[in-house]
C-alpha cells in the first residue's frame, strides 16, 4: 500500500525524531520542516499541501536507482540533486520506504562526522550476544 502525502511527511517525521540526538526547527522558511542530526541536515519535510514532498540524503547511485524504480522519486527539490531525493506520495512508496530512507540519510551524514562528534548509537539486536 503507498503512503498518501500526509501519511508520507508523518511517517518520515516519526522516524526522524526517533533517532538519536535529532533536532528539528524551521531555520530556512516557514514552509520546511529542516530535521538535524550534529548540526547537519538529512530530512526537509514541505508543509506545502500541492507538494506533500520529503528530501533525504542518499547515495548517488542509491538515488539513481531509486528514482528508476519510482515515478514519485525525483533529485531533490533545491538540493545537490545528485546527493539528496525529493519523495512524493505515489505508487510503491510505503512506510519501510520512507524509514528506510530517512534512516538512510541520517546514517549519511552521522558517517560523515569525525569520531568524536557522532552521537552513540544504540546497541543492536546481537549486542546481548557480543
């Protein structure tokens, strides 16, 4: 089933606030929902109700693909179109999608930070067995 946009934008506002350390705020206009993890920003939700839209930070070719594969996903809207996607409400963008991709970028831009900046990350499921 595809996530409609407001389905779409709360999902991924969900995700991102269940991740460590993220802020969130509206420092650009008071259109965009800018979510930040160390500073940096790896989600802008629209509060546009004729662009129910999400951006996220993705691999290039992780994108690439990504837009093959789906006519709702597109460059990012005023970004690095060829480091961030742009998801709109469509046909086979579900809830795993969209936490993928927002989980995606966020672990982007935590890899990108020096050691000493990253937040803790919380133990995974095998952690018990290490």
């Amino acid at each position: 089933m595809s996530a409609a946009g407001d389905r779409l934008q709360d999902t991924a506002r969900k995700a991102a606030l269940a991740l460590p350390d993220v802020s969130n705020g509206r420092p650009f206009t008071p259109g965009l929902d800018v979510y930040k993890v160390a500073d940096k920003v790896f989600l802008i939700v629209t509060d546009d109700p004729e662009e129910q839209i999400i951006t996220v930070k993705c691999e290039p070719e992780h994108a690439r693909a990504l837009e093959r594969g789906y006519a709702s996903i597109a460059p990012g809207r005023y970004l690095d179109k060829r480091h961030w996607i742009s998801l709109g409400p469509g046909r086979g963008i579900t809830k795993r999608l969209i936490n993928d991709a927002v989980e995606h970028s966020y672990d982007l831009v935590i890899d990108g930070l020096p050691q000493s900046e990253r937040p803790p990350r919380p133990p995974g499921p095998d952690a018990a067995a290490r």
